[in-house]
C-alpha cells in the first residue's frame, strides 16, 4: 500500500461502491423494462475495474468487450450520460445509439465497449501502433472475457503486439466462465497468462482480482514494464456475483459455489482493510456510500426526463464529413 | 500529359501522399523491401522506411483492424490486402467496427483509413485469386467503395480516398495494373469521391460499369460505333458507394435504354441495384428493360482458361450486348 494515501483508497472505494449500486439500479429499470436488450452486469468484478483503471494515468488508453459499465464509471464517464444510454435517451453518452454495450469517451480515452468478442484486441493494438509511431508514452489496457483468449482475434492480436513491442497490457477478467462454458472446458492450458510464453511476450501472471490493492499495484507494474519494453498478458482471478446477462438462469453454476464467492465480496473485503487501516474511517465510508445512492438517483432522474432520440438523429452521422 | 500505368498512377498517389502528410503509413503484407505482391509500393519502403511502409504478419484481420486502431487515434492508414479475395478474414472488423464507428460512437470517432485490394479475374488466378468482392461491402453504409478504371482516376481518387475522414475499400482491377495506361495530368490533383464520370458520350443507350469491365465497355463501344453505327453513352461508375444515383438517372433520361455491365456474379450483384434504381426512379424514361451483363451465377472464377472465357465479360461480348439492347 505504499504511496497509497487515505483519499486516494477512499475514492477507490466510492467508485467500487458506485459501479455495485449503478448496476443493481439498472437491473431494477431492466426489470421494469426500461432498459431494454441485453444487460451484463460487472457485480463481483468491481475491485478488478477499479484497481487497473487506477493503475492509468490520462494519457494510457482503455478499450474493452461488453461488460462495459463498470470501467467506464471508474475512468469518470458522467453516470448521467451513462444511464441516459442505458435508457436509450438522446443525452447519452452515444445519443442512444450504441446503449449498454458500447460506453465510450474520446476525451477519456476510454475507447470503448465492444459487442463481438475479441474484436477489440486488434483495434488495441492499432492504438498502441499509433503511441509508437508518434513515439508517445502512453499504454493501452486492453480487457476481455477469458472466453476472447480462444477467438482468433486474440492470436493475432498478441502476436502482432509483440513482434512489433507494442505498449499493451493484455488483461484477461477470468471470472470463470465464457458465458455459461467453464474456463477448462474451452481452454487446453487453463492458467491463460501462460499462453504470454508461446508469443515471446512477457508474463504477467495473475492477480487477485478480488483485490483492489492488488490489482492496482500488479496493472502499475505491467504499464510500467509495457511502455518501457512491449506487451504484457496477465490474468485478474475474479467472478461475477450475477449471470452472464439478466435471465441468466446459472445452470452451469451451483448456488454454494456463488455464495463461496459472495463471502469474499471485494467491496466488504475492501471496508475492511480500510477499517483496519484508518480508527473511525467506517463513518466516513458511510457516508460515501449514502452519497453514491444520491448520485444513482440524480442520474436515474436525469436519464428518464431526457429526450428520446428523433428520426432524424436515426438518419444523421453514416458518414464523417 | 505523362502516361503511365494504373498500378504507377496508385503508386504515385501513394507516394505523394506519404510526402504530403506524416500521419499516412502503409501497412500490409511484403509491402516493405518486396514492394507488394503486384508491386504497388514499389519504391516507397526505401524512401520512407519501415515505420511508414510496415510489414505486417500474414494475418489479414489485423492489417485491417490496426488500420482501424491507428485511424480512430488520428493516423491516416493506407492497408493493402493482397487479392481481394483474402478480405473475408477482415470483414467483421471493416463492417462491424469500421463502418459502425462514426453512427455508434455518437460522432466521437470517425476511421479515417483507405484498404486497397486488387479485385478480379482473367489472370488465370483460380478461385481464390480473382474474386470481385465489391457487393458485400456497397451493402453497408458507413463504407465507401470505390473503383477505378483508368489511371487518372486511380492516382485522384486514391489521394481522395487517403484524405477522406470516412473508411474506403479501394478495389483496384488488377488484370488492367498493367494493361491499362493513360494520360496522368502533372502536378496535384484529386477526384472527388461520389461522382460518377461520363467516359464516352452516346445518345442511343446507356452502359453502366466500373473497373474493368468499364475499361472494355469502352472499346465495345468505341467497336459498335464503328461496325454498326450505334452511338452508346459509357458511364464509369467509379464510385460504388455512396451511389451517384443523379449520373445513372441523367443518362437513361437521355438515351431510354440501359445495359450494367460486371463481372462479379450476377444475381445480387451491383447491377441489380443500378436496376432497380432506374426501375425506381427512371420508369418513364425507358424504352427497353434494364439489361445486365455480368459472370454467371457459379461459386468463384474457376481456373481453367476456357472457363475463365465464359465466366468473364469481355469487349466482345458486351459489344453484342449493346447491339441486342439497341436492336430492342
């Protein structure tokens, strides 16, 4: 925890806090069918989104698959512009265009959720190729699901990044399961951070990514080795408290192997080690916790008085001008 | 004017490119030292060095998806994929990111990036090596498709392409790189994407074509003029998206009759939408049906030099389509 002071934890905390309590509102609006299509929660991963995002600094990049919300709260997208796409309003972050699956902002560098599996990877190395060519030091974390490590994206991807020593840290969120397939049921090696090996990339190894200290600390050292010297692959060990998307009827899951994991929760696990850390904190996270309630609420009530798209915003933008 | 070849018109409009802006690059398979497979960047790996003329794995998918990668953070991708044919790998990437990115990002983003393929047949290139791939991608908005029949175009329409804020396939008739030469204006010049060119004026029928079917509808009708005194209009449709619906429109209103002419395979091919264009919008000026001449209705171009004959249009034959639409 070196270097890590109160405020700097405390906010960790808020955002972990706000990414849990944006969600369960949007499975809320989801059953009340405001929010409609498809919905894939990050509960359970929230220590693993916060931690690595933490570990950038403005200038890194951040792109990822569909499970989108939680990273995007933790690089500061507004939670309004957030929810107001998640409703499909005018005043979200794509004008209702893209929804829950395709959060992104130019100006954070946070270049986006995507909705084909692996079809990021290489878009993250294009984006590294760009920090090379103009020789800037910027890193891209690139996330996805441990079901993208066997699409054919992610061989091309990696190989690519390190014949030409692009500055990516590859991070694979194994939370267990590509949608209801168990990691060793679609993979041959198991332990993904080792495939770094058959690329001649450096192996990062895992992390708990249950952890939020952890995590930051081991996405620091990679971003630290990945500008420096080239592509990183590594593993955040995490799991995700609710199915793949809403409906998910988790028959592939027992309900004791849910609960193991819910007890290591890494919002009370993290309440606790600053409780430990800090006499008298626990007022404190209370009161970032009832804040973060008020927050959901303004965005909720901004989200549902926003506009809904026209046909003319159907029609507009095909083409750059 | 100098004349030159439309694979030198390419290369030179590649070139003056990556002089003009720093943000260009190329990148694609042997398109360093070797100079590309037809030989199209020829030159310019020596002049501007690999970082500029990358050499990329044999991996298709991710030339087109680092160009979409590099463009989206403000560089200017020129991707080369060998034969038009290896595109399919990419196709998720330059339909599902590329031509998305602008509507879907809430205008955040927008690709910048040019992919050229050399397209066609009649090189004996068997299946996989002479495909014409133009219609799966005028099916998507948010693409721009464009193809050249002559190396004025090429060099302008190139320089157009690389400067366009929008991703373009730039499909280039590689049975003509050679064989087709022509004057090449001196000097800076572009050719605005979108419009279509009037290659011969006529005012008995109207032919409808791009690439090398273009070039050849041409000689047809340079043929029929001289043999039977038909006067036929060619249109070089050169854009194939965003469609110039106005030029398709304009010719029929003058001449009543229209013939489309490609060698990608006919049904759903692009003549069925030039078609129904004129079905559409031009019903009343007609005097004929709209008539199509295009490859027939078979899995790819096979090898076999007979076959190749019967697959592909040819002056020959599109001469005696002009005359039955003119006899019509």
């Amino acid at each position: 925890m070196a270097g890590l002071n109160k405020t700097t934890l405390l906010d960790w905390y808020r955002q972990m806090v706000l990414i849990r309590r944006f969600e369960e509102k949007c499975a809320e609006l989801y059953q009340q069918g405001k929010i409609g299509g498809f919905l894939h929660l990050y509960i359970g991963q929230e220590a693993t989104g916060v931690g690595s995002v933490a570990a950038l600094r403005p200038q890194d990049h951040a792109i990822t698959a569909y499970r989108d919300h939680g990273l995007a709260l933790a690089r500061g997208l507004d939670p309004k512009a957030i929810m107001a796409e998640m409703l499909g309003k005018r005043t979200g972050v794509s004008g209702g265009k893209g929804g829950s699956m395709h959060l992104a902002s130019r100006e954070l560098n946070f270049w986006g959720g995507y909705g084909i599996v692996g079809g990021h990877l290489p878009l993250a190395a294009g984006i590294a190729l760009k920090a090379k060519y103009n020789e800037e030091d910027e890193v891209v974390l690139c996330y996805m699901g441990d079901g993208a490590t066997n699409i054919g994206y992610f061989h091309e991807s990696l190989n690519l990044s390190a014949v030409w020593d692009l500055p990516v840290i590859w991070l694979v969120e194994n939370n267990g399961y590509g949608m209801g397939t168990a990691v060793d049921r679609a993979s041959g090696q198991v332990e993904l951070h080792k495939r770094a090996v058959g690329y001649g990339m450096k192996d990062g190894g895992r992390v708990d990514g249950m952890d939020v200290i952890a995590v930051y600390e081991a996405i620091s050292d990679a971003a630290r080795y990945a500008s420096k010297n080239g592509p990183v692959l590594m593993e955040s060990m995490t799991y995700r408290f609710q199915g793949h998307s809403m409906g998910d009827p988790e028959r592939y899951r027992s309900k004791e192997e849910v609960q193991r994991y819910a007890a290591g929760d890494p919002i009370g696990k993290f309440r606790q080690t600053l409780v430990e850390k800090y006499k008298d904190v626990a007022g404190e996270l209370d009161k970032i916790e009832d804040a973060v309630v008020a927050t959901v609420a303004e965005a909720v009530e901004y989200a549902e008085n926003s506009p809904a798209p026209t046909y003319e915003d159907l029609v507009a933008h095909v083409y750059a001008d | 004017m100098p004349v030159m070849t439309l694979i030198e018109a390419v290369t030179q409009a590649m070139d003056e490119e990556l002089a003009r802006d720093p943000r260009v690059f190329i990148v694609g398979e042997d398109v360093g030292a070797r100079g590309g497979v037809f030989r199209a960047t020829m030159g310019l790996h020596a002049k501007y060095g690999s970082e500029r003329v990358v050499d990329s794995p044999l991996a298709e998918l991710s030339i087109v998806a680092i160009g979409i990668g590099a463009a989206l953070a403000d560089l200017r991708p020129i991707c080369e994929i060998q034969f038009a044919d290896f595109i399919h790998p990419a196709f998720n990437q330059i339909v599902n990111e590329a031509a998305k990115m602008y509507y879907r990002s809430g205008e955040q983003w927008n690709v910048p990036m040019v992919i050229r393929a050399p397209y066609g047949g009649g090189i004996s290139g068997a299946l996989y090596h002479s495909q014409s791939v133009e219609a799966f991608f005028t099916h998507v908005p948010g693409l721009k498709v464009v193809i050249p029949s002559t190396p004025q175009d090429a060099k302008g329409l190139l320089k157009s392409a690389v400067r366009d804020p929008n991703p373009v396939l730039f499909f280039e008739p590689k049975k003509g790189y050679r064989a087709i030469k022509g004057d090449v204006p001196e000097g800076e010049y572009t050719i605005p994407i979108g419009p279509a060119r009037v290659a011969r004026s006529g005012r008995d029928l109207s032919v409808f074509a791009y690439g090398m079917m273009a070039h050849y509808t041409t000689i047809a009708a340079e043929k029929v003029a001289r043999e039977d005194g038909i006067d036929a209009e060619v249109i070089d449709l050169r854009t194939l998206l965003p469609v110039d619906k106005g030029a398709i429109l304009e010719s029929v209103k003058k001449t009543g009759k229209a013939l489309v002419v490609h060698e990608d395979t006919f049904t759903m091919g692009y003549g069925a939408e030039v078609a129904a264009i004129i079905a559409d919008e031009g019903f009343n000026y007609m005097d004929a049906p709209v008539k199509r001449l295009a490859g027939p209705d078979v899995p790819a171009m096979p090898y076999s030099h007979s076959m190749q004959e019967f697959f592909m249009p040819n002056p020959d034959k599109i001469a005696a389509a002009i005359r039955d639409l003119a006899a019509y």
